[in-house]
C-alpha cells in the first residue's frame, strides 16, 4: 500500500518510535513517504533519505521550567505565515508526486488534515491519545486538573474522528471509546538487542536541564555514580559524569545502569521499564502526560514521583530499588509484535 506517515518534530520520542513502524512497513513491501519537522525530520531523512518530506510545525514554549501557554501560542502566531506558506508548497509536491491510500499519524497534524481532505482512512497511533480514549486509574490532585483539562482537550482535537487509534502504553488501560486498541510500548531496535545488567551507576537524563542545581543535589550522595545526559558535555565532577549525547553510549549506559532518573517522558520511561530498570521520576511542570507517566511508575512500583531531585528524595528512593526492581521483573513484553499484528490487521481491513 501506498502510506503517508506523518510525525512530529517537537521531542525525539515521535521520530524513534516512528522510525521503528516505517521500517517494519517498507519491510512487508508498502511504499512510505513520511512529514516531518525540526529535529525529528534531521533524524528520519538519515533514516530514509528520498523519503522524508519537511514542514514547519508547532513548537512547544517553556518559561522557568514549565510549559508555558502563553509564550507557546505567541510563538505561533509569529511563526503561522511562514510555515503555511512551506507546509502549502509541500502539501502541492505531494499531489503532484504520490497518492496514498492510507495515512498513519503519530500525533501529526500535516497528514491528518491532508487525509481529511482526501478521504483516506487514517490510522492514530501514539501514547497521548491514552489521556482522551482510556480510563485512567490514578488520582488527579487538585493542582494538575487544569493542566489535565487542557491535555485532554488537546489530545481530543488532534486527531479526531481517525479510523482506528493504536495507543502505545507500558501500563495497563482500558479503552473507554470505540476503534482503539491498546498495545506496549513501541520499543527500538537498539533497546531489544540490549543484555540488560546492573552496574554501579545511575543514569540521568534531562531533556530541558530545568533543575539547575541537580549537579549540586547528586554530588550530595557520593558514594553513588551518576551518568548524567542532557547537558550535552562531557565534564567530571567527581561522582558525576556528565556526558555528551551518543545514542550508542545512552544506550549501553541505560541497559547496564542499577536505576535511571528522569524527567518522565514516555519513550524513555517504556524503554527503563523494558530493560526493568527502577525509575525516579520528575515531571515537567504542567505537562500532564508527565505526570501521567511519573504517577503510573509508583503505582506500579517500578519507581518514585518526586516534583524536583532532592538528596533526601534520591536517599528514599535508592533505599527502595530492590522492591522496584522486583515489581519490574514481573513485565514482560514480546518486543513489537503485537503493534505489528495490529497494523497488519488495520491496513489489511482498510487497503
């Protein structure tokens, strides 16, 4: 079949796990053009160079750390007439160019409304939808129900109406809502072929650096080793280790760490719980998906919710790494199997 896929450029998540499925698929003989933008459409053109179309998409603005709704829709308006302009320019290339039959949407808004407009089946498929399509079986605190109000609204407006949505999710939820199927985490080559052990060290990652003591916080425990990414140098600061980003080394640091600290973004998260590694989360300020994430590893007991990186949070949560460790060993997952049965199956009801 001929499939437009389409991925977002805000955070890396989208185009690894986005890279994994367009692989499978050229792989079973369709033919794949992809839209993307920013980092995302850099990193699947290596992947798939002639295939790779780019756009300019929405960006998301922080301010002290947190999702900033203002700052984020003021970027907006002030990019709008521009990247219309080049998303029409690729929008006519693609006319001219290749006609799909079906169009896959890891939460991108290019190909959903190009499938739209074409009557294409479209099929969804990413972990977000779970906040607008599943029930959720955790508390909602008082100060996260507005930005959970928000999450939801957006998610909801996304990609509506699609055929069929597949929600990638490393915990248990029930569909709450029609055509939508439930399935693991999409995990990537590089992690499956990983032989998890357990060395000495933790590993840290902060995609924003927002907590700017945290070198500070970790030193405070220096009978622990700490592989820090994020800051993208490489610097010794006695027990800590920054290190700049090498996908080869996060990868053998992550599979061989004892614990991992994070903000607490889905790919990275399903990936610790994967390798079964005991995770301490800290979620970006009013991002509710974080939260979501960070509240469903300790009800799980694969981890610790904390707000912020504290020495005395760290000492609680090492203290109880092997009751994490032996909660994870109870997951299980047969890499991508099931989402590939799923997709198989979708196509084969739609084509």
């Amino acid at each position: 079949m001929k499939i437009l896929y389409g991925v977002p450029g805000e955070g890396m998540g989208h185009a690894t796990r986005s890279k994994v499925i367009i692989k499978y698929l050229l792989a079973q003989g369709h033919d794949v053009q992809v839209v993307s933008s920013a980092r995302a459409f850099q990193f699947l053109n290596k992947a798939f160079p002639g295939r790779v179309h780019e756009i300019k998409g929405f960006h998301i603005a922080y301010r002290n750390a947190a999702v900033s709704t203002v700052n984020t829709a003021l970027l907006t308006l002030k990019t709008a007439p521009a990247n219309l302009k080049m998303n029409f320019n690729r929008y006519r290339e693609l006319m001219a160019s290749f006609e799909p039959e079906v169009v896959i949407s890891d939460f991108e808004s290019f190909t959903y409304l190009f499938g739209k407009h074409h009557r294409l089946p479209i099929i969804s498929i990413d972990n977000m939808q779970v906040i607008n399509r599943c029930t959720l079986d955790i508390a909602i605190p008082d100060d996260v129900k507005g930005s959970y109000q928000v999450a939801k609204n957006v998610v909801k407006a996304k990609v509506p109406r699609s055929a069929h949505y597949l929600v990638a999710s490393f915990f248990e939820a029930t569909a709450c809502k029609e055509n939508t199927t439930v399935v693991p985490p999409i995990i990537r080559e590089e992690i499956l072929k990983a032989k998890p052990s357990q060395g000495d060290h933790l590993l840290v990652y902060q995609s924003n650096t927002n907590q700017k003591n945290l070198v500070q916080v970790l030193q405070a425990l220096p009978q622990e080793t700490f592989y820090v990414y994020g800051f993208n140098k490489d610097e010794d600061h006695g027990n800590v280790k920054l290190k700049a980003f090498s996908e080869e080394g996060f990868i053998q640091d992550l599979a061989s760490s004892k614990a991992v600290l994070a903000n607490s973004g889905f790919s990275l998260l399903s990936e610790a719980v994967y390798l079964q590694k005991p995770i301490c989360a800290v979620p970006i300020p009013k991002q509710f998906e974080q939260y979501l994430n960070a509240a469903y590893v300790e009800k799980l007991g694969y981890g610790r919710n904390f707000s912020a990186f504290t020495p005395d949070a760290l000492k609680a949560f090492l203290y109880d790494v092997p009751s994490f460790q032996k909660n994870l060993s109870g997951y299980h997952q047969n890499g991508n199997q099931v989402l590939f049965s799923e997709i198989d199956r979708l196509l084969a009801e739609v084509g």
